[in-house]
C-alpha cells in the first residue's frame, strides 16, 4: 500500500512526530512519500523518501500538488495545514478514493472570515475522512464547518522527546525556583497572565521566569515587565530546538501553560515526558484524554484568572508538587505511542 503524506518537512516537533510515524508505517511494510514545500527543493532517500519542491505562487504549488499524486499514485493521501484545498482537489481530479485530512486549528486561532469558512467547508466534504487531535476540534469541524461526525476521528499526539526522559527528582529547595513557559509569544498564548500572577504572587524563594519562543507580543510582554518591576525575575531565551527544549524542560522546576486556547498542545504532554510539572490552561485540547482526576483538579486552571493560577500555585508550593514519575504516568497512560500509530492504522486502512 501506497501513502502520499503532505506536511512541512522541517525541524519543528509537529514534524518530528510526522517523521516518527511515517517511519514507523514504513516498518510495518507501508511504501512512504512524502511531500513537501520550502524556500528550496530537495530530494531525501534516507529514512524517508521526502520530496521537497520550491515554494511559489497558490497556482503553482496546487499544479506541482497534482503532480505529485499523479507521479506517486498512492492509495492514500494524507494532508494538513495548507496542503489540504490542493491535495483534496487534485485526488478528485486523479480518482483517490482514500484522501485523508489531519486538521490542527481551531476555528478561533485562524479567525477566518465567513467566505474561508464556507469554501473550506466544501473542500472538507470531499475527504474521505478528517483526522484531529482532540474533541475540541472536532465539535468545531461539527459545528463550523457542517462536518458529519462520523467522518472525524480524535487521535492524539505523543511526544518526540518522550526517548530523552530523564526522570529527575526537583525540589524546591533549591535556591532558585525556575519557571518555565514555552510556545510561541502571542496574544493567544496568554503569557501576560503570569505577568500579571507574578507580579501579586509571594514566594519565599527566589524565583525566574524562563519564556522559550518568539512572537508578535514579545514587546508587549517586555513593556508590562518593566511596569512591574520583573526585568530581573523575567528571561526572554527565544527559539529553542529540539534538544535545547530537552534540556529545557529538565532545568525548569515548573512548567506554566496559560493559552486561552489550544486544539492539542503538544507543550503540555512535551513536559509530561519529561517528568516535568505542569500548570496548564483547562482550554488545552490535549486534556479531553486525561481522566485522571486529581491532574484536572490540581493542575489545571482558568486562563481568564490570575487569581485561579495564583491559587493552583499556593495550594502546589503549600502541598508539595507530584513526583516526576507522576507526571511521566500520566503521559504515559494517555499518550501512547503504539495505541496512537494502531488509531491512525485503523483511519488509513478504513
């Protein structure tokens, strides 16, 4: 069997775990294309066989997308972001009876106007199947887009530093408490929330704000800071890779997520595999898989409060935080690898 798989092949860890998955498909016999748009083409053999085409104008890239199927003639095709139109249209043309779509966005982090909206819809009837990654995105296929549930299948992500676990012990008695807040600086992030808790939060330790990733708000964020008073207490470290964010997630003590909303959000089970505490914004897609209680009532808070996070933060540093074995069950109870791969199996071979 044939799959043709659209994504951007770069270095961001969406496409690390679209790399993982394909290699793992490839093992169990798959015969794997891969193609994708950059700045400049390029051709890979080895692990994959990835096809890298010049990214040019809408006309251009939808000719070279219809080529490629026509090229590859797979028995599946799965594509994603904006991929999708094209790849969508161009298996219609061709006879692709399996064209499959993996959907990532709210509706509310795209802000589209009603005319996108109702022209994506149409294309979004024509998949045979849409792929998302939580129950947030689907009602919102449901809802938005007049998608027939029958077609939405919910798959989680797991994480690609998940093989790095250290599962070291933190302790705050150390003599700096390190906070940590990754993922990109917007205004639907939501980092001004912490701002806002640190700046009426008593800690009687000495503590640093570590924000990783670069943004349109960042100006933003640093003009409340010197309001404040935090410019000591608050470190900018812009764009980390991959294993810089492993070693990341190993010196901070806690992990604070505040977006007002996030259809997964791969931060939160990145920082699960790694043993990490976490405080995440209950608006996290990735939390409708997490049954367990006690996390949701601990560990999750209202994006819209600093007061809740105030809160959820005395009551942590007032009872002890979980061991990082605890934080890594978790993840490794909701977010396995094999049960993921077996979900998607089962959606491209329908």
């Amino acid at each position: 069997m044939k799959i043709l798989f659209f994504y951007t092949h770069n270095q961001s860890f969406l496409a690390a775990f679209f790399k993982e998955l394909l290699l793992t498909l490839q093992d169990k016999g798959w015969e794997v294309q891969v193609f994708s748009f950059k700045k400049v083409g390029n051709t890979f053999t080895d692990p994959l066989r990835i096809d890298i085409k010049k990214k040019q104008n809408y006309l251009k890239n939808t000719i070279e997308v219809f080529k490629a199927i026509r090229k590859y003639k797979p028995d599946v095709v799965v594509s994603n972001f904006s991929y999708v139109n094209q790849a969508i249209l161009s298996g219609k043309l061709l006879g692709v009876k399996k064209n499959i779509v993996w959907f990532h966005t709210l509706t509310e982090q795209l802000s589209p106007r009603k005319s996108q909206v109702v022209i994506k819809s149409q294309f979004l009837k024509y998949a045979s199947e849409i792929i998302v990654n939580s129950d947030y995105l689907k009602t919102d296929l449901i809802e938005n887009y007049s998608i027939s549930k029958d077609k939405i299948f919910s798959i989680p992500f797991w994480s690609s530093l998940e093989n790095y676990n250290s599962k070291r012990e933190r302790s705050n008695k150390e003599p700096l408490l390190k906070i940590g807040c990754p993922g990109r600086i917007e205004d639907v992030k939501n980092q001004q929330l912490i701002i806002e808790s640190l700046k009426d939060f008593k800690l009687h330790i000495s503590y640093g704000l570590y924000i990783a990733g670069s943004g349109d708000n960042e100006e933003f964020l640093k003009s409340k800071i010197q309001n404040y008073n935090l410019e000591s207490k608050v470190h900018f470290l812009g764009v980390l890779s991959i294993e810089e964010m492993k070693l990341y997630y190993e010196e901070m003590d806690i992990i604070i997520l505040p977006s007002k909303f996030e259809a997964f959000g791969l931060v939160l089970i990145e920082a699960l595999s790694m043993g990490c505490p976490v405080l995440v914004s209950e608006n996290f897609g990735a939390l409708t898989y997490i049954k367990d209680r006690k996390f949701l009532n601990k560990y999750s808070f209202n994006p819209k409060s600093s007061n809740d996070l105030i809160s959820k933060l005395n009551n942590i540093f007032a009872n002890e935080m979980d061991s990082s074995d605890y934080f890594i069950d978790i993840y490794l109870t909701y977010f396995q690898k094999k049960e993921i791969i077996a979900q998607v199996e089962k959606v491209i071979t329908l």
